[in-house]
C-alpha cells in the first residue's frame, strides 16, 4: 500500500446572508434648505417616496424620478440596491429607508440620504442625476488583522480589479463588483464596490479610485472598511456581508473519511501500518514542511526587495535609462509626428524646452517635450524624469509613452492633454472662453490633492515633486487635473520624507520658505506649493505677485488679511460671483492657508487634505500666520531672518490647540 497523509482542515463556519436584519448605515441631511409642511413640496416627495416602492423590484436596481413642474417644488430622486440584493429584498429596504428617512431623520429636509446595507436612498430640491458627489463617510471594523502585510496587499489588488470591472461596465448595465480571496486557511477576504448606474465610466472610476485611495487613512490595520459617498461605495469585510453567486470561490467543508475500527486494522496484519500511524508520522513533517517553505519564501521576498532598493541607489544613469528602453522611440518617428518640430505644432515653452504636438502613425495624439539644448536642465533631469514617470501610474499625474535619446536630441514623448495647462484658464484667458467655473474647480483641487498623495504615500517609492505650480497642471478633455514636469523630482525611501540640497531649483513664490533659503525639501514644501496653487485656483491670481488696489501685495499676505478680518469669500474670483458654493470656497481657502504655514510641522499632510476635501465631518484647525516672502521689483528675495510673520500666534502650541467645529456641507 503506497503511504499518504491527511491534512486536516479547520472547518469555519460563517453567517448566511440571507435573512440578515436590515443594517442602517448614515444618513445626511441639509438643513439649510427645508420645507413647509402641507407644501406643494411635501406633496411631490411624498409622491416620489410611494414610486420607490413600486419599482424597487426593477432589474437593474436603480430608479430615479423627477416630480413636479415648478422648478420651487420640483423633487428629484433616485433608489440604488446594492447589485446582489433581490427584488424583493431591494423593495422591503426601500420601504424602510423612506419610512426611515421622512419620518425620523430628515423630516422637512428638502435634501436627504440614507444608506443602507441593502440600499441607498437619496433626494433633492435640485437634479443630481449622473452627477458625481464625493462627499464621503468612512467606517471602519474595530477587530485588528493578524497578518497586515498580506492583508493590505490582497485588498489593493482586489480593489483594483474590482474598480475595472465596475467602472468598465457596458452601458445601461450595473456598476457592480465583488470578490472573494483566501487570506489564510481560516480567513477570507470579502470584497464590494458599486457605482450608481448613471455616472459615466470615467466618473465612476474616479469616485471609486477616490474611495480605495481611503482606505489606508481610515481602516488601515482593520478587518473592515467602508468608504462611501451618494455616488460610489467600496467595502470589505472578513465575514460575507453580500450575496455570494453560484459560480464564486466559497469555503468548501472538508468530509474527513471515519477512523478505522480496531479490528479492522488488526486485520491488516503485523506487517502493515495502521492510517493512525501515517497521520502521526506525516503531519508532523508536513508542518516543519510548510515552515521552512515560509521561511524560505520570506528569506527569497526580503532578498529581492533588498536587491530593488540596491539597485535604486546605486545604479549608474546609463543603467536607468536601459531599464525603460522598451519605451525608447526613434528620432525618424517623432520628427514625422511633429511635421520636423515645426512651429505650428509648437504647444508652449518652459526652462526644459519646447514642447510641440503630433501624431503617431496609428492615429494617437502625442506631446512631446524636446530638451533645450541651452538649458541649465541637462541629461541629468531627462534621465531622472524617464525613469521616475515611466514607473508612475495614476489618472491625476501625465501619463509618459516613452523617449528618445539620439545624438543631441533629448525627447520625452507624453500623452496629449487637449486643455493645456491650468495656468492658461486661470491667468491668461481669452476673453471669449468662459472662465472656470467653480465645480470645475474644486473637482481640480481635489485631483491635484489625490495625485500628490499618490506621489508622497502610494507609489513604489517617496517623490516629491519640487517644482507644482499651476502651469504644471494639464486638463484633459473632462478637465480632470493631471500633475507634469518631474525633472526636478527627488526620489526618497519609502521610509524618508525629507532632504536637503545645495541646489535650488523650482518656481519663486510656489517654493517653502525652509528650501528656498536652506535647501530643506520634504513632502511639506510640496504642500506649501499645493496650498498656494489653491489660492490661486479660489482668486483666479497668481501667487508670485498681487497688485490690488492700493499697490502691490503678495497673494499670501492679501488672503491671511481678509481671513483675520472675516471675509474670505472677497478672496473669490470675480468671475464666479454668480455661480459658487460657499461652504467649499471657505473650505478651500481654510485648507490652503493650513498648507502654507511657516513651520512645516504644522502643514497637514496629503492623506489629511484629501480626508479634509472629501468629508465634510472632519473639523479642520485653526491656520497660523503663512510664511510671508516679499518680493522686490526684480524678484530678489529676502534672507529668512527678515520675512514678515504675525507674531500674535504663539508658535509653541500644537496646531491641533484649537479647531473649528463648523461643517461644510455641499
């Protein structure tokens, strides 16, 4: 008889799904707009309340209605079942969630939703349909993980899948995904993300990249994550909190066959050995077994990692460029994509070089960044840009298609972003194009604030970026901000957030004070420039020079003034005196003045500012006086002893002393 061995599994048990009590989630309402009672308006809600239960048992799992024909007492609503409930479940959550939601919490609320397990619930005296609202609730399970490397690797995987599949849905089909993966022999990873089905593809992706990018700041180290918003959810959990299909991976029991009787192994004879004996002899050695190949994986893991660090520190730039030359384009194709770099493909001009449009032979648009061949910007920028922004991959930053290097020609070839750059709609608009408008705005705010994050926190390793300014920033065709120009990019550890330099290079007026004067860079002084870029972006002025009415003033200065003095909103471009929030606009100008706080201590970091622009539950501290810097008529700058501060606020407390416990709702 050939020998075998038993592996005995541990049989987990889990909670079935169906059948569970209706879990209440949030709920918000905007009490800044409410109703009369016996109003036209309460009719029509009521109205548009009773049709949700009628066609809760749709399909697809999403209705919305409009009622009404006066705009004053029109109501707009919708009712999202989560992509695995029935029909009748989705209906039976709805019938709660309206009772729930009239009745107990928002009952002459004019705008309202409540989320569910099940299902979400939303309405509103203004058309929301196919808009994406980020206003975020995040919630966490309080039971910590036991093994957080292996965890927090599956999840951002999973999640990424997930965000695919859910954002790359057809059409009129739901938006919807779940997964399960096995973490340990006793653990399994629980998977959700939906989107409602009217946001487009590109919205849903964003809503959902915006949701995952939270989950580290909010549950990090947690067996479950919730972040949500009226447009998009994305969870997980230990346990199966969604109907799992037929076709999905599940725990399967294991039968185990019954021991042998007594007799029956006498019967073998003496010269046999008993199944007890096997399994005695066998599970022992298959443990020591899988512990060496578990120390043997982490031994081979810890090398490799060992030897990626190895080479990112030591290899020569020569060796940098050969690992990306899969990227490389030949001069031939980019001189025939440009027309010869001829002057009406010419896109603009920068410290690098110019920068001309083309058209690869396929039919794709490209922009390509040609190295001045007089420029202080050298071979040693161009190498260190191909080799950092070949690796990043994220929908805020430019996306880099490749490079050329021939003779004296030193060539990046980027994706075309057809909007240009940010500075061009805030500062040089023709006066023929409307300006921006202020939802346009804070959407580029907050994509400006997820990319940098994704820089300092997300990728293979720390960059800061050392040179953001708003003609930095390019639009796409959606105006959806993407971060460029990595030339001046420094590379940390993963474990280093700042450094220092001999060498000053950037932009005058988007620089930190402590680089500026002592070469002091870290993720901070890209926040100091994030903060000055969303000033910019609230006045529609450059930080580099302000000239009002009574001379000429710094933008830092203008804006701390009438903070101190109570009248944010006279900060607000003129352009978008009709049409703003204002709650997003003291919002936003309270973040930037955090951002340019002298000490960097004080400055929050981006995982904070994108918790800050993305929930309006967080209270946001009071700001210190920002790092003055006067400029003269030539743009000479003073030594650090003589910049200007307020000295009425004591540097020595915690800038966590004092909040304001004011909300920004939308």
């Amino acid at each position: 008889m050939p020998s075998y061995c038993l592996l005995i599994s541990v049989l987990v048990s889990f909670l079935s799904v169906t059948g569970k009590a209706l879990e209440y989630r949030y709920h918000i309402c905007a009490n800044t707009t409410t109703f009369s009672p016996n109003s036209t308006y309460q009719s029509n809600l009521n109205r548009l309340l009773s049709s949700f239960t009628s066609n809760a048992t749709l399909d697809s799992g999403y209705y919305n209605a409009t009622i009404g024909q006066n705009p004053a007492s029109t109501v707009y609503g919708s009712l999202l079942c989560r992509g695995d409930v029935t029909p009748d479940d989705c209906r039976s959550c709805a019938v709660t969630a309206l009772r729930d939601v009239a009745q107990r919490v928002c009952p002459v609320e004019k705008v309202a939703v409540i989320w569910y397990d099940q299902c979400t619930l939303r309405y509103s005296n203004r058309s929301f349909f196919g808009n994406l609202d980020e206003t975020t609730i995040m919630m966490y399970n309080i039971q910590n993980i036991t093994d957080p490397e292996r965890f927090t690797t599956l999840l951002s995987s999973t999640m990424n899948e997930l965000v695919d599949a859910a954002a790359g849905a057809p059409s009129g089909e739901k938006k919807f995904a779940t997964k399960e993966v096995r973490v340990s022999g006793f653990q399994t990873l629980y998977s959700l993300v939906q989107c409602t089905p009217d946001l487009s593809n590109s919205d849903c992706d964003q809503c959902l990249q915006g949701n995952v990018a939270l989950l580290p700041n909010c549950c990090n180290g947690k067996q479950g994550g919730n972040v949500f918003n009226p447009s998009c959810n994305v969870r997980y959990e230990v346990y199966p909190f969604y109907r799992i299909t037929a076709s999905a991976p599940s725990p399967v029991p294991v039968v185990l066959p019954p021991p042998p009787t007594k007799s029956a192994i006498r019967s073998r004879g003496n010269d046999k050995i008993s199944t007890t004996t096997i399994v005695a002899i066998c599970a022992p050695i298959a443990v020591v077994v899988l512990l060496l190949m578990s120390i043997g994986c982490y031994w081979l893991k810890r090398r490799s990692r060992d030897e990626y660090n190895a080479v990112q520190n030591d290899q020569s730039a020569g060796n940098e460029i050969t690992d990306v030359e899969s990227l490389q384009f030949d001069l031939g194709t980019i001189r025939t994509a440009t027309d010869n770099f001829s002057e009406d493909n010419k896109l603009g001009e920068g410290g690098f070089g110019a920068v001309y449009k083309g058209m690869l032979s396929g039919g794709r648009q490209i922009a390509v960044k040609r190295l001045s061949r007089s420029s202080l910007q050298g071979a040693g920028e161009f190498k260190n840009e191909v080799v950092l922004v070949a690796k990043l991959q994220h929908r805020n930053l430019a996306r880099l298609l490749g490079f050329c290097l021939e003779g004296e020609e030193k060539l990046l070839v980027y994706e075309f972003v057809p909007n240009k750059s940010l500075d061009k709609f805030l500062f040089d608009q023709p006066g023929d194009q409307a300006p921006l408008d202020w939802s346009k705005r804070y959407k580029i705010i907050g994509g400006i604030a997820r990319g940098i994050l994704y820089l300092h926190e997300d990728s293979r390793l720390r960059i800061i970026h050392r040179d953001l300014k708003a003609s930095n920033i390019l639009l796409d065709g959606q105006m959806n901000p993407k971060i460029s120009d990595f030339g001046m990019a420094k590379i940390c550890g993963v474990d280093q957030s700042q450094g220092n330099t001999s060498r000053i290079v950037g932009t005058y007026g988007y620089m930190s004070p402590e680089y500026a004067f002592y070469g002091q860079f870290s993720i901070k002084s890209d926040v100091y420039s994030f903060g000055i870029i969303i000033i910019e972006i609230v006045t529609g002025k450059k930080g580099t020079r302000f000239f009002d009415s009574e001379g000429s003033e710094d933008l830092l200065s203008y804006a701390w003034k009438h903070w101190r003095e109570g009248t944010p909103l006279e900060l607000l471009d003129p352009r978008l005196r009709d049409s703003y929030t204002a709650n997003e606009v003291i919002r936003c100008i309270h973040i930037g003045l955090l951002c340019v706080q002298e000490d960097p201590a004080d400055r929050p970091t981006m995982a904070s500012i994108v918790l800050m622009l993305s929930s309006y539950s967080i209270s946001l501290a009071l700001p210190k006086s920002p790092a003055f810097i006067p400029h003269s008529r030539t743009e000479n700058i003073a030594p650090l002893h003589l910049l200007e501060s307020d000295k009425s606020t004591s540097k020595s407390g915690s800038v966590n002393e004092m909040s304001i416990s004011d909300m920004y709702p939308r």
